[in-house]
C-alpha cells in the first residue's frame, strides 16, 4: 500500500457528536459526496458496523466494495479493503479525532490503490481531493 495522503479540519462539536455521524452509514449517501449507497454487511457487540459495502459513483469511477472497520471508542476510526471492487484493489484509511479547546480536530487518512496504473502525484492529488471533500461534508452534516 502506498503512502498515505492526510488532512485536517475543526468541527465546532464534541467527539461523541462526530464518531456518531461517521458511524451512521445508512446516511452516506446524504453527506458523502459520490457514496451512493453504504450497506452495514456485519455489526460488533458495540453495535457498531464492522464491514461495510459501499458504491462509489465519482466522474468516471463507479465501484462496489467492502471495507472491515476497526473503531477505537470516539478515538479513532481505521478501516480497510476486505473485497475489491473492479477499479478499487486497496484501500486504507482512518479518521482521527482530537479536542482543542471546545473544539474537535478530525484529521482523516487515505491510501487507495487502482487497477489503472496511476503516477504517484496523480494518485495524492486524487486522494487529497477525496480527503478533503469527506472533511467538508462531515463538517456540514455536524453542524449544519
């Protein structure tokens, strides 16, 4: 897996408040640009999605996947590819959250592999726009 591209953003809201809508893929297709669906395929004791199947319609990528999550209580988010879809082969990533002053700073890591082969800067740029997007909704579906 290639490096990872990250980002940050503050939401005038606690953790809890955060991990909630992060947890909530039913709603996805609500706040997440290009998901279109997200379907909870299994659940831990926590109640919490442990995979779960997303399509992806973005410009030209449209794709089915599922993703295995492992969640560290309002902390932190990891999750990776568990079945490839036809463009996606890999992909891991993680939402980090952290309070300052009053205040909480998600910071939100990606790393995707394609089947095309894709110059490395091409990839970043990708995924930084990606990364950025998911921030923005985030933040409006938080405190909007």
């Amino acid at each position: 897996m290639a490096d990872r591209t990250s980002s940050s953003i503050t939401i005038k809201a606690e953790k809890p408040e955060i991990m909630a809508v992060i947890a909530d893929f039913a709603e996805y297709p609500e706040w997440a640009e290009g998901i279109t669906a997200a379907e909870v395929v299994t659940t831990g004791d926590d109640g919490r999605a442990e995979q779960v199947r997303i399509t992806l319609e973005a410009g030209p990528i449209k794709d089915t996947y599922v993703l295995a999550y492992d969640w560290d209580d309002d902390e932190a988010v990891h999750w990776h590819l568990v079945e490839r879809g036809t463009m996606l082969t890999g992909m891991t990533g993680a939402y980090r959250l952290a309070e300052r002053d009053g205040e909480t700073e998600v910071t939100y890591e990606l790393a995707v592999d394609v089947r095309v082969p894709m110059i490395g800067m091409v990839r970043r740029k990708a995924e930084k726009r990606i990364i950025d997007t998911a921030l923005k909704g985030l933040k409006r579906r938080v405190e909007g």
